[in-house]
C-alpha cells in the first residue's frame, strides 16, 4: 500500500475519494474531523516501534501513493444534542438505554441514507459526554471515565469487554441494509481493546474507510474468479443463553475479497438430548444452506464456482456430509473440511523460529499448516506468543493436503480491514464470530448480504 496505493477500484464512479458522514454529539464529530484530517497527512513511526512490523502511514490523500482523498459535508453529518438523550435519561435499566441509543443513532444513520446523493460509509462517533448519558443520565465532566467503566458500573460484573461489544453489535444490527458504518471512539483506533500507535491506528482507520466504500486494497497474486471459500457456523438466536434454537450461517469469500453472509435454517439442538456439545445440520438443511450459499457467489461474482472449499471448526456428520456433497453436485473440485488448534505445538531444533508457511502433513489429505510465525520478510513475528499451527483434521473430497494448506495460507492475507500481515485463521472462519453476534443482534429482522456491515 505504501509503495503503490490501492489495488484498483471496484465501482469506477467512485475513484479517487472515499465520502464519510458521521453522526454522534457535536464534540464527538469535532474529534471525527480532526481524525479525518490527521490521516490525510503522513504519520511517521515512532523510533521505538519496529517500523517493518508497523510501518509510517503515507496519509490519505490525493497524492501518491493513496491517490484517494476524504471528502465530507456538513448536510452529512448528523449531531445529537442533549434534548435527543431525555428518554434515554429517564430510563434506568442499562440494556433499554442500549437499546434506544441504538435506535437514536441508527435513525440517522438512515435519514443520512435518504439524502439524494448520501455518502459511502459513516462513522458513529462517541465521546465522554456521550459515554456518560449511556452509562448513567450525567455528563460527568470531572471524572473521564470510560465506556468500559460506566457499563462495569452498572452491571456490577467483571464483564465490560463483551458488554461494550454488544452495544456495538447491537449497533451494527440497526444500522443494516442502509449504509456502511464504523464505530470510533474519542480518537482511539476503532477495535475494542488495548491502544496503538499514531500511524498503526491510521492505518486500521483508512484500510475500514477504503473497504467500505468499495476501493480495493490489494489482491492475491494469480487470484482465482472461480474458486469459492465457506465458512460454515451457528449461533443461538435469542440472547437468552438456556435457549435451544440455533440457526446456521455461512460467510462465502472469494480470492478478489469479496465476502457474502448467508443465512440458514433455525433448528433445535439441545446437547444432552442429542448427546453431543457441537450442532450438527441434518442432510436438508446442509443441502439448502449450500446451494444457496453457492448461488449467491455466482451472482455476486458473474461465474460459476469450479473448485469449493468448505471450512468448518467442528467434525461434519454424516448427514451433513451427504447435504453438502449433494449441493456440490456441479463443482469440479471441492473439499470438506474440519480447521482447528488442538494445543499442538512444533519447534524446529536449536535457536530456529517457526517459519510462517510452514506445512506437515499426516497424510495425503491431513496435517498441520502454520499459518503464523516468523516472517523473513519481516524479520519478525507479529505474535508474543509460541506459533501454533492450524490442523485439517478433516478433509473430504478431492482437495490434497498441500493445496488445502496453501489456501489456507492465501486467506489469512484477505481481511481487508486490519493493517496486520495476516490473520491465524483464513478469513472464512477468522470472523464468523463477529458475524454471528450481529446476526444474533439482528433478531428476524433482514440480513444483508454484503459482509462489510457485520465488521
């Protein structure tokens, strides 16, 4: 990216300029300005960083190498004043304030989505004052608590983290279908946890900004139209942990980074009826969820698959097996498999890292793939802990081991959105997870397609 900008651009009326409204309190869009207008100059590293690891942001601009500009007007921004916050105030439960806050912000949202000519993404802005009126009705001025401190607060549990991840999941749900968004706040690098540094921090933003507008940050060398990667898994669709419904997903990317979100059935999947912990679709199910998933990348993508490759955490049943084997009727070359870390650990004799890449095999079909490690390129390793590999403890079809492995390794570099080398996990899978808690947020209300609004 810093040597020769952006891959390309997959709408060509959008060429050269990323169009950002943002929507949050007047102090909170002040900051969101003042952020876009840091990242359109070069942030250089700080000496004590490991500047191959984390290099110096270029700025994004109309210049090289971004060559793309931010480009933002005041008809899109959307402030919230105090007099917008009285309901919310006068609520004293915790998840009813989440929930209209929601609601508050996503409204505009989707007003700023009505505009005859609206932007590309929005960025929901949040800051102290409006933490505040979250956590309990009063701006505290003299104290700067965080958001994680106010929800602590008023839980009384250990548990801010996955608190705060549901008021944005929740967030993401109400926002869906209309336009893209992503969530800052104050002017700390978007993603929940820890703290980065100026340039890394600009790099996550304008990678977000750039992904969901639709510009192309790279592509995989001798990437593939017809090849088709699944991600396959559950979540339980009621909050309410003692459920037993259950409802499948599968997030369908391709070697362009073109990413689909599919929804499957709802089934019942009691663990100590069916005596076993991980669900299982029966032969209908997996069949449906499948085909469709495979209609959906022939026409978000204008071809047919020829190779499949689909990614599961859990062993497949027999039944599942025969549903999604059934729907692969037409696709030349496919492969089921099962991708996970069993706390297997590998050291190459002496003083030698783990090498990234490395693969082992068990046999023609299985084995074990390291898909973090150490990098020669970058002479480092963007872990802090020791390497563990990847196992494809199941892999049924025509799909060889060293092929799986070397998909594998390709998909850990398409998360279009983290400034990381790459991911342990190939995207299929890396971010079912957060998928799947939108979804969960989402309710029976319609899902998009486009995955760049579940992230």
């Amino acid at each position: 990216m810093a040597a020769y900008g952006p891959y390309g651009v997959i709408r060509a009326e959008d060429a050269g300029q990323v169009r950002v409204g943002i929507v949050g309190t007047p102090e909170a869009i002040d900051n969101a300005l003042k952020l876009l207008e840091e990242i359109s100059s070069p942030i250089d590293q700080d000496t004590a960083v490991d500047c191959v690891l984390h290099p110096s942001f270029p700025g994004m601009n109309s210049q090289a190498p971004f060559r793309v500009h931010i480009v933002t007007q005041n008809q899109w921004h959307r402030p919230l004043h105090k007099r917008d916050f009285r309901s919310i105030m006068q609520c004293g439960d915790f998840n009813t304030r989440r929930w209209l806050l929601q609601e508050l912000v996503g409204a505009e949202v989707r007003a700023i989505n009505e505009l005859e000519h609206p932007p590309q993404v929005v960025l929901c802005a949040f800051s102290d004052s409006f933490v505040s009126l979250l956590g309990n009705g009063v701006v505290n001025q003299d104290a700067k608590r965080t958001l994680k401190d106010e929800i602590l607060s008023e839980s009384g549990e250990g548990t801010s983290d996955s608190l705060l991840h549901d008021f944005c999941d929740g967030l993401k749900a109400e926002c869906m279908g209309s336009l893209a968004t992503e969530i800052i706040w104050e002017q700390k690098e978007p993603e929940i946890g820890g703290t980065q540094d100026r340039a890394t921090r600009s790099w996550t933003l304008s990678l977000a900004l750039l992904n969901k507008a639709g510009l192309a940050h790279w592509r995989l060398a001798d990437a593939s139209g017809d090849s088709c990667f699944i991600g396959i898994s559950y979540y339980r669709e009621s909050q309410d942990p003692s459920s037993h419904i259950l409802r499948c997903f599968a997030h369908v990317v391709t070697e362009f980074g073109d990413g689909f979100v599919i929804q499957g059935d709802a089934f019942e999947w009691d663990p100590r009826k069916e005596g076993e912990k991980e669900p299982h679709l029966n032969e209908v199910q997996a069949e449906k969820l499948l085909s469709r998933s495979l209609r959906v990348f022939e026409k978000g993508t204008g071809i047919s698959p020829r190779k499949a490759a689909i990614h599961k955490s859990t062993p497949y049943s027999d039944a599942e097996r025969k549903g999604f084997e059934n729907a692969l009727g037409n696709v030349a070359r496919y492969g089921l498999m099962t991708i996970t870390q069993r706390g297997i650990f590998c050291v190459r004799p002496g003083r030698n890292p783990t090498l990234r890449g490395t693969a082992i095999p068990f046999d023609e079909k299985m084995g074990l793939v390291f898909t973090s490690g150490y990098v020669p390129f970058l002479r480092g390793y963007h872990g802090t802990k020791i390497p563990q590999p990847l196992e494809i403890m199941e892999n049924w079809g025509s799909t060889s081991f060293q092929q799986a492995g070397q998909d594998l390794i390709r998909l850990t570099k398409l998360d279009l959105g983290s400034p990381r080398f790459c991911t342990e996990f190939p995207i299929s899978l890396s971010r079912c997870p957060q998928i799947a808690n939108v979804l969960q947020a989402l309710g029976r209300r319609e899902a998009a397609v486009e995955d760049r609004y579940y992230f």
